[in-house]
C-alpha cells in the first residue's frame, strides 16, 4: 500500500519570519556560524555526485586563519520514527559520524576577519561516502576546522548538519500534498480603506512575503493546495483598484431611476439642513481606526513612471489592471493574476473570510458569524473569479472539545496530533461526523541545528526523511501532516533551496489535499481533546464577537435603506468579520474599537433620514390627521416608511405605505390617527425600513381628543328644532288672525 504525506505550510503573522537567518552556535560554543543553503540531490544517489554549499560567518572579535570545511556523514541509518525525532532535538555538538579528509575531499576558504562571512562549495562522488546501503535516514552535514590566536586544536570550530534519505528501488510510492495557507492580517479603516495600504504594497512587490509565496509555488506546478483567506485577497484586489471606501452609490440592485410612483411621495421643495455633517465615508478620513502611511488613497501620490519592485513575473498573463494605474495597483494586480493562474492549476480551500476565531465562536454561541463568514468567503472568491472548497484550520492546531461538538460534518478540519494525542490514525472522524486531519507534531520541530531548523532546506529534508521512515517502516499507508508555522516566510533566497525540486523522487507521488481527505472516511475517534491553557487565554473576547454582529446588523439595515444598493451590506459584513478573527488576537482592543467606529459611523449617517413633527396635536373628534416631515440629507435614494411604535392604548395611527426618496429631498407625510376615547395619549412615530428596521431618531406626539363636537351639535340640532318650532307657532298665530275679522277680534 502506499502512504500519504500531506505538507500544511500555515502561513501567517504580520511580517513573517525569514527562512535564511545566521546559524546558532552548537552547545559546545562554536565560534563560527555555518549554514546549509544548498544539497543536490536531496537523497543519497545510488551513483553521481553530492554537492552541498552555504556560508561561514566569523561573528567573534578574533581573526580566524587557516579555515577548511569538510563533509561528515552516518554509515548506518538513524532507525525509525522515534529515533528521528530525537536525533532533531538533539546536541548540535554530538558525533553524527565520519569527517571526510582524504586530500581532495575538503575544501579550504582561506581567513576570516571578526564580522566577514565566505562561501563554500564541497561535491563529493557518491562512493566515497560510505554506508552500509540499509534504506532510511543518513545524517550528513558539514564541519570546520581554523586557526585562531591560540593555534589549531582539532576540535570542530563551526557545524550544520541535517537528514538525508536513502531510498532503494521498488519502495511504494509516497503521496504527497503540499498545503500553503494564504493568510496575512487585515486591517481596514472605519471608511472601509486597508489600513497601512504601504505594508501591502510591499507584501506584493516582487521581494514581499506573498510574492515569495507565489515563486515558492510556481516551482511546482498541480503539487500545491492553497488555503486561503479571503480577506487577503479582497485586500490585495483593495490595493489593486486604488484602495477604495466603503460604497454605498447605486450598485444596480434598485428598482429603477423612477421607481413604483404608486408607493413615492409627491415632494415639497427643501434643502439640505446646513447643519448636517458630512460622514460620507470614501471622502473623510478615517481617524480612529490606526495609523495610516498614505493620507489617501494607496499611491495617489506616487509619481509616475515605472516601479521595478511592482513587475510581477515574466510571462504571467496580465489584466488591464496590471499595466495602468499606480506602482501599488500595479503590483496588486499582478499578483492577482499569478494567484489566479496558480489556483487554475492547482487546488484551493477557502477559509471563511477572516479566519474567525473557531474557539471564541462556539464557545460563545456565536456560530452564526463563521456561518456569516463562510458565506462572505465563497462569496468574494467567485467575485475574484477563484473556485474554492471550504476547509477550517485553527493557526495553533488546537480546539477545545466543546468546538469540535458543534462543528458541523460539512467542512474537514486540520488540527495538529498534540490536540488528539491518542487518535489512531491521520484523517479521523468525531462522533457528529467532522473529519479532522492531523499534523504530525514531531515534524513542527523542524530539521536539526545549530543551523536554522525551519529554512526551506531543512524542512524539506525533515519531510524527506519522514516519508522515508514512514515508506520502510511497518506501516506505509498512515499518511503524515506537516504543518510549518503560521508566521512562515520562504525569505528572499528560498528559491535557493530547491524545495520541489527536491521533492521530485521516484517513490513521491503529489497530490492535492482534495484527493488525500477523499480516499476514505477516517476512522470514528472519541479521543480525549487537548486544550492548553495558554490557548484558552488567547481566545477572543465575547465583545468582540458581539461588535461583529453589530455591524453587521447595522449594515443591513442601511442596505435596507438605501433603495439602489444592496452590496453595502456585504461589504459591512465582511468589515465587521475582521474583529472576530484569529489575527485581532493580538489586537482585539484595536480590532473592537474599530468594528464600533464604523458601526457608529453607519449609524450617524442613517441619522441624516430624519423624520420631524409637532409636539402635540388636537383632535376635535375621535378621527383626524397627524402631519410629519421626512427629509433624506443622503447622497443616495432611499425607501422608508412611517410607523407608529408601540400604540398608546386608546389610540391607533394607520402608516402609510413605502415612501421614496431622492437625496436632498424632503415630503410631507399625513397619517391618520383614531381615538377609542378623549383625552391626552402619547405617540411614538419613526421613520424605518420597509423590513422594519428603525432609522433615525424617533418623534413623540401628544394627541389630544375630545367629544365637544358631538355636545355642539346637539345644541345646535336643539336650538334649530326651537327657532323652528317658533317659526311654526308664530305663522299659525298669523293664519289665524287673517280668519278672523275686526269684530271678531274685538270680542276676543
């Protein structure tokens, strides 16, 4: 059967760690500090040559003279697993083996002054380096010997060393998939601008960190599957298109320019109140949400002309993008178009956007922001025109058990074996269904020292040789998770080491990470689950969450303002994600603090749909009209209604329909109220959403009602039956008194 090793390079931090810092002096004081830059091949050949180069950097106060470097190499394999990873961590200073110093075996590089570094170069042919040809794992390194100002003693004056394979023909092919997570930090101005649009320009140009990235890959075309934040990439597509503000113009979601003119009020003339402030955001700036290198847009004040650190790669295709615009949106552009490249050739997994905090999500209860999240992460993907499968990896590798309960079975987890310590295999399943994939721990450590146990060089050599014990050991189908450190930088000369090219084995397989997790469902693991207590103590704090669903409620809500645009509500949400994530760890004070400025900012600007009316309103029966005023202080349309919240008993207001309006634009609104009986009742008027959504502030009206119409009417109905009965009276005395004559009246 074959094997599986799947590589996680967990990559992120703020400003990454370089992969080619100077070596550590062994235990035993060495004095000079020696690198390993380069092996060829990356496995002892049956037959050739084995060349091994890097430096020597003399960082004492003395002049060294006299310096040879020779080749030192195990005749026997290291054993298995367990003996590999003690020999990692063991004393730089302790014997591996034998010092090759036959004449011409060695190479000598002359003298050295207190700070000067030189350069070596040993090429052995394969015989000389003798071993006992048992497949595993070989120690080969290098040592120097010198003269110093109390002479040559013998003892080794500087080392490095590290792991190299012997795998014999016929050996089961090992699968091998290369994971690189693409995460990075984001931070975003409360206008919606990147925050420090600078650091992204050189996180693009052609030496910054996800540029190196992207080289790193290119050398291995269909081997490597990105995991990626989705927030990076917005912020990358940010800087490519200038760095724009939050956007709240017309996006081509409205209803039309003339809209339904049954449900659009007939508008008075008015202006915009002079006293209103303008939070536009994309014009002002943005002040509380941290320091800014630009005063504007990212490279608005560039000069123009060409940016030798902007050029991308020869021979990418390139978008319109890519060749107008500033250096910084140049750079972004190109970038895009690698990663799209890239991704087209090989597997990505999506993140949900941010990489939310799983542990202070569920925890919490908060689930339904990774549910936000991983929603707002397809989503800016398919806009970017990436393809992408979701996946969740926590930077640590660890969860408390509590998260992986109410994780659901619809996206495969990466952890780290120390977080299930006693799982029995790789890829298992947890009882409600979750698939986790386990990193080997062991393999974290990196290769030996005293040089630089997380260079390229050494980690590759690490994952060789624990393919290798793996592959001849006596189970080769348990396939093997290495994961780097989330702050990995492959570092300005890591194409120097050569690390895919080093991959390619006979008996090396790749695969992408989609192939390995559909082999076959792991086993059901009810395990116990390890979670440190500094874990616990990083978790984020439950405002933070709460911030984020704030915002993101708020931005709903002015989507629901706005008649034209409905995108504003995903760009808020995503904003809002970004308090929420594993990044604002280190930050989470800041990250609050600018999820609630933007909120407020929000806020203040749905403040400008203000509704006005009277203070109080007389009714001279149980029926009449109340008469308010909406004004829009808006640069865009928007469609609201006018609700009367919480009817005081007694009395009931009929709302009427929705009402649009154009910016600057400001109505009268009639609505009609009816009293059950008299007296004085309070109403609540405001004007919303047509959700109902509140908007604004509210207006209270004092509604008098009184049944004095009704006792006037009566009077008067009475008063009108009297005069008629005079009038009656008096025209029969008249009728009368013309029957009778002079006599007769008379006599009477």
């Amino acid at each position: 059967m074959t094997s599986a090793v799947l590589v996680a390079l967990l990559l992120g931090g703020t400003a990454g760690v370089a992969l080619a810092p100077p070596a550590v002096a062994a235990e035993d004081g060495d004095p000079l500090l020696v690198t390993l830059d380069t092996l060829t091949p990356a496995v002892l050949p049956r037959a050739g040559t084995v060349e091994v180069t890097g430096t020597i950097s003399n960082d004492t106060d003395e002049d060294w003279s006299d310096l040879k470097v020779y080749l030192v190499h195990s005749r026997t394999p290291i054993g298995d697993a367990e003996d590999l990873a003690a020999a990692a961590v063991s004393d730089p200073g302790s014997d591996i083996g034998e010092r090759l110093a036959l004449p011409g075996q060695y190479q000598e590089v002359g003298d050295l002054a207190p700070g000067e570094s030189t350069t070596y170069r040993l090429s052995l042919r394969r015989r000389e380096i003798t071993t006992t040809d048992e497949p595993g794992v070989y120690w080969l390194g290098v040592h120097v010997l010198g003269t110093d100002g109390d002479g040559r003693d013998g003892f080794t004056d500087g080392r490095a060393r590290t792991f190299v394979p012997l795998i014999p023909r016929g050996t089961p092919r090992t699968e091998v998939a290369v994971v690189l997570p693409l995460v990075e930090p984001v931070l975003r101005e409360p206008d919606g601008r990147l925050d420090r649009p600078v650091r992204w320009k050189q996180l693009v140009s052609r030496d910054g960190r996800l540029s190196r990235l992207l080289d790193l890959a290119g050398s291995s075309p269909g081997m490597v599957t990105w995991v990626v934040d989705p927030a990076v990439l917005e912020a990358v597509d940010s800087l490519a298109r200038g760095n724009p503000g939050i956007d709240s113009s017309p996006d081509g979601s409205g209803p039309g320019e003339t809209g339904d003119p049954s449900a659009t009020a007939s508008p008075t003339p008015s202006t915009r109140p002079s006293t209103s402030p303008s939070t536009n955001p994309g014009t002002s700036p943005g002040a509380s949400g941290g320091p800014t290198d630009d005063p504007g847009p990212a490279g608005a004040s560039a000069p123009a002309g060409p940016d030798p650190a902007a050029e991308g790669t020869p021979g990418e295709a390139e978008s319109p993008a890519a060749r107008t615009g500033t250096p910084a949106s140049r750079a972004a552009a190109r970038w895009l178009d690698r990663f799209r490249a890239m991704t087209a050739r090989s597997q990505a997994l999506a993140l949900p956007y941010g990489d939310p905090d799983l542990a202070a999500v569920t925890l919490a209860d908060r689930s339904s922001l990774l549910r936000e999240a991983q929603r707002q992460g397809v989503a800016t993907l398919n806009t970017l025109g990436i393809a992408a499968e979701p996946v969740l990896a926590p930077p640590s590798g660890y969860l408390p058990a509590r998260s992986l309960a109410r994780l659901g079975d619809d996206v495969p987890l990466l952890l780290g074996d120390d977080a299930l310590p006693d799982a029995e295999a790789t890829l298992v399943s947890r009882s409600n269904g979750l698939d986790v994939l386990l990193a080997d721990s062991a393999t974290l450590e990196g290769g030996p020292g005293p040089n630089n146990r997380i260079d390229l060089l050494a980690v590759r050599q690490r994952l060789l040789a624990e393919a290798a014990v793996r592959s001849v050991g006596p189970d080769p189908a348990e396939p093997l998770v290495v994961a780097l450190p989330p702050d990995f930088d492959p570092g300005p000369d890591g194409g120097r080491a050569d690390f895919f090219a080093g991959l390619d084995q006979p008996w090396i397989e790749p695969v992408d990470l989609g192939r390995l997790l559909a082999l076959a469902p792991g086993p059901v693991d009810s395990s116990k689950v390890v979670y440190p207590l500094d874990e616990r103590r990083a978790v984020l704090p439950v405002a933070n969450l709460d911030a984020s669903r704030s915002l993101i409620s708020t931005g709903r809500t002015f989507a629901h303002l706005l008649t034209d645009n409905d995108d504003v509500q995903d760009q808020l949400a995503r904003q809002a994600l970004l308090a929420s994530s594993y990044a604002a760890r280190d930050r989470a004070d800041r990250a609050l603090t600018g999820a609630r400025s933007t909120r407020n900012r929000i806020r203040l600007r749905m403040e400008q749909v203000s509704l006005d009316g009277p203070g109080f309103v007389m009714m001279s029966s149980d029926t009449g009209p109340i008469s308010v005023s909406v004004t829009n202080g808006l640069d865009e349309t928007v469609t609201i209604r006018v609700q009367a919240l919480g009817d005081a008993a007694g009395i009931t207001v009929d709302s009427p329909g929705a009402i649009t309006l154009a910016p600057d634009q400001r109505t009268a609104v009639l609505l009609q109220a009816d009293a059950s009986r008299g007296g004085v009742r309070s109403v609540t008027l405001r004007a919303t959403t047509e959700q109902g959504d509140p908007v604004g502030r509210a207006v209270r009206v004092d509604v008098r009602t009184s049944n004095v119409g009704v006792v006037i009417w009566v009077v008067m109905a009475a008063g009108g039956a009297l005069f008629l009965l005079a009038v009656a009276a008096r025209l029969r005395r008249r009728r009368r008194d013309r029957r009778l004559g002079p006599d007769d009246e008379a006599l009477a």
